[in-house]
C-alpha cells in the first residue's frame, strides 16, 4: 500500500469508527477535522497516547477488534486539505455545504471527495462549491449509507461497530488527475477493513433517488411516536425492531413514489427490501416482506431511537437528530 493522506471529517459514531479501521492501513496519515469545540473534546479523550477501539462481531468469524489514533485533530482546513489524498465527509449532510465552500481553497486536483454517506443531491452541491474546473479535477465518490450501524461507548474512546453490511451500492466520478497508484474506490474499501464489498459503478444520480436513509428512518420514527403525547420514557425503544407494520406501509408508499419517478427518468433503482438483502445477507434471518427483512435482521440487535435525558432518568424524543434534521430536509422532501 502506498503512503497516503485521509482527512475523515466529523467526529461522530460513523468517523470514530473510520479513524480506528483507517489507521491501521500501512502507510496511512489521518487526519480529523471537525468543529473546535469538538476538537478540544477528542483531544482531551485522546490525551498523549490514547487510541480508539473500534470492535464487532462477525456471524462467520466471531469477535474483531481495531484500536487506532489520529495523527491530527483540527479545525482548520488549511491545515490538513492541501495534501489529502482522499477526504471523507462522514457528518450530517445540512452541514456539507459549508464544509465543501471552507474546503474548496485548498483543494488540490485529483483529491478524492467521499460523502458517506452522500444524501440527495451531493454531487451537484460539491459542484456549486468547488466550481466547474476544479470538480472535474476532483474524484467524487457517495455511497447509498454508512458501511455500518456504530454507537460510541464512550467519546473519543471506544465504539461498538454493529451490522457490518456486506455489500454496500455507491456511485463515482473518478477524475484523470487522481493518483493512478491509488484506486480511490479499492482504497476506500481498504479504509473501511475490506467490507463491505464497494460496488460504485453507478451514475451519480441514481443515489439522489435512491436513498435509504430517507426511506428508513423517517417512516420508522412516525410510526413509533405518532401518537405519543409527550409523556417522558423509562427507556429508548428498540427502532429497527421495533417497527410498526403500518411504518412498514409508509416506508413502502414512498419507495413505490421514488420507484416511478426514477422509471420516469430513464434511472433503474433498487427498492429497500432489495438493498438490505444485498447489504446484509444471511443477517437477515426472514426475507418474506419488508417488515420482515427489517425486523428480523440480527445486524440490527439492541439499535434504540435518538432519545434526550430528562434528568429525572426519564428520556424523550431527540427531534435534533440526524434522522430527522438530515433524512428528511436532504432526502425524503
């Protein structure tokens, strides 16, 4: 493996992950960049030579564990844009644009831009911001959601990787300046462990009508809290399994909208059942319907709703969420 350069940008559940399996890549320098107060944060968990554990159990081989530390945590592009191989925004997308527009100065051609994942539209968005000359100079690479459900046990520390998806759908634009030593999707799947499987031979499009997350959490989260009437919870409902059928009808109303409006446009799609599957596999121990292939799938055990503490023990609804605040402004509407 050649030496490269990672910058990973976020440092939530998704990125604590992705620092831990990219630095133990040979010849891999990451970077994080992130917003100061989160920068301070990470610092201080980190200390002078602390890592982050990353672990997981695989069906087939059993418990895996990574520890790896960044070699920069920043808040300035400046100081780690300039020579990033490979830039990986793995944060809520109603923050990429101004991620992109401070990125963009310092940009060099052939850089790698990965949205993980990207949400509708990404491609035109890092377009408006990097401008015409330099985007077709820039790889581009979205992916359908992240390579995995993850949950931080503790900031900075350890988080717990659950249902490593096996196969994963993206799309790229890979751009002639881009390093030929450097195969910017192999080198990604290498960054993610070697799962899942990388399949990135789509158009661009097709993920801004094909989007997972929008289908998902969105119709999961009415379906449970509905009817709620604002009393406080003694703990976070289970959110996969504990899916309504009538959140199972939802999901399935809007996939079938995104279904014809992708025919319209000439643009094959797949449908959520279709996508799990693929994704997932043998975790999914019933496929006979939607509810099913999402309910009886063992890569989601113990996944909660986003909740918020009431200091009382209690815990609430957290509206500020990104299944909230991401899918539905930049995916479902």
């Amino acid at each position: 493996m050649p030496s490269a350069n990672v910058v990973i940008c976020g440092g939530g559940n998704g990125a604590h992950a992705l620092i831990a399996l990219a630095k133990n890549v040979p010849g891999v320098t990451v970077s994080v960049l992130t917003v100061q107060p989160e920068v301070e944060k990470l610092q201080a968990a980190l200390g002078d030579s602390g890592t982050i554990r990353a672990f997981w159990t695989d069906p087939a081989t059993g418990p895996a564990e990574v520890c790896g530390r960044p070699d920069k945590v920043v808040s300035d592009a400046s100081e780690v844009i300039p020579d990033a191989d490979m830039v990986v925004l793995v944060l809520p997308a109603f923050v990429h644009q101004s991620l992109l527009k401070d990125m963009a100065p310092y940009l060099k051609p052939g850089t790698s831009i990965v949205g993980m994942p990207g949400q509708a539209g990404f491609e035109f968005l890092v377009k408006e911001e990097l401008g015409d000359e330099l985007y077709k100079k820039t790889t581009l690479i979205t992916l359908a959601s992240l390579p995995w459900a993850c949950r931080i046990n503790e900031f900075g520390k350890e988080v717990n990787i659950l249902g490593r998806k096996a196969a994963l759908d993206g799309a790229a634009h890979i751009s002639p300046e881009t390093r030929q030593d450097l195969p910017p999707v192999q080198f990604l799947e290498d960054l993610l462990g070697g799962k899942p499987k990388l399949h990135c031979d789509s158009p661009l499009i097709r993920f801004s009508l094909q989007n997972i997350n929008a289908m998902l959490h969105p119709a999961v989260s009415y379906g449970r809290f509905k009817d709620w009437d604002g009393t406080p919870l003694d703990e976070s409902p289970l959110f996969y399994q504990g899916m309504t059928q009538e959140a199972a009808d939802r999901m399935e109303a809007c996939q079938n909208e995104m279904l014809a409006i992708a025919q319209s446009l000439g643009v094959k799609i797949s449908t959520v059942s279709e996508i799990l599957k693929d994704s997932y596999g043998a975790q999914i121990v019933d496929d006979s319907s939607l509810f099913n292939v999402i309910t009886k799938n063992t890569g989601y055990n113990g996944l909660t709703h986003p909740v918020k503490a009431t200091g009382d023990g209690k815990v609430v609804p957290d509206w500020g969420h990104r299944y909230m605040m991401e899918d539905i402004p930049n995916g479902l509407a």
